[in-house]
C-alpha cells in the first residue's frame, strides 16, 4: 500500500501540477474539464465511434477525429484473449502513466473518467464531451501494451 502510495505521488510529480489538482476533483462527482474535455451524458450523444482492441496491441481505428461540442459514445470491442483499456488524455500524461506501470506492474490503478476497462472478449463503453479543439492520445496502460504500441491519436477540430 505503501509502494503503492509512493507510485502515485510519483505520477502527479512527473505530470505537474494540473495533474495533481485533477486527482483531486476526480471522483468527487464535479469533475474537472480536461484539455481534452469531460465526461458526457448519454442523453447529449450525437455519435457512435466503434473501437477495436485486440492482442496485436493495436486499436482499430488508430485515428479519430472529432469536432469541438461534440459528445462521443465509444464502444469498445476487446477480440483479443487479454484485457485491453481505452485511457483519453495528453500524449505526456499517457506516457507518463504508462512509465509508472512498467516500473510497478502491481500497480493497482484506479481507473478514472477517461478510462474503460475491457475484458478479453467484452464490451465497454465511454461517453466522452469534446469541448476544445486539439490533438489527443489514447492508449492501453496494461503492463507493456503501451510501449508495444497500443496507442492512438485523438483530433479535435
Ligand atoms: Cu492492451
């Protein structure tokens, strides 16, 4: 628990101090907009973007792109015969997270707004609100998947 502490500290120095200030308001219901936007309602869904996941650690598309005000539904289908993730943010903030997991695979991450957990074989789902335009990542931070190139890029127009 201690170890596990220790890491995550780490994670909020290495991601600075906008990181450290989210890690705070994210679970607390008002969760704080993001660069890359905040968690959307079902109800505002304008599109559905179909993921795939599978065990050549590559995600099907690797591109999206979207339009500033949209709010995506992401459905995502794991084929593969291992659990894959769907984490949105900053390219530093990915591979920041993803640094970590490599050097504690142990690591117990608690999972956020912006990330989907998804069985080997399962669904998962993620409503998503764009709000500003820019260019995003995506990735899987299981152990290893990240650095094998489980990685996309997320546009906002
Ligand atoms: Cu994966």
């Amino acid at each position: 628990m201690r170890r596990l502490l220790l890491i995550y500290a780490l994670v909020i120095v290495v991601a600075g101090p906008a990181a450290a200030d989210d890690k705070h308001k994210g679970h607390a219901g008002t969760v704080a907009e993001k660069a890359y936007g905040l968690p959307g309602k079902a109800a505002d869904v304008t599109r559905t973007i179909e993921v795939g996941m599978s065990d050549t650690m590559r995600y099907s598309p690797s591109e999206i792109s979207v339009k500033r005000g949209e709010t995506i539904r992401f459905v995502f289908r794991n084929t593969g015969k291992v659990e894959h993730e769907f984490v949105l943010g900053t390219a530093k903030e990915l591979k920041a997270h993803a640094d970590a997991m490599r050097k504690n695979p142990k690591m117990e991450h608690g999972l956020e707004a912006n990330a989907v957990d998804v069985d080997a074989g399962k669904q998962g789902e993620l409503v998503w609100r764009f709000t500003k335009a820019g260019t995003f990542t995506y990735g899987c931070l299981v152990p290893g998947h990240f650095e094998a190139g489980m990685v996309g890029k997320l546009v906002v127009n």
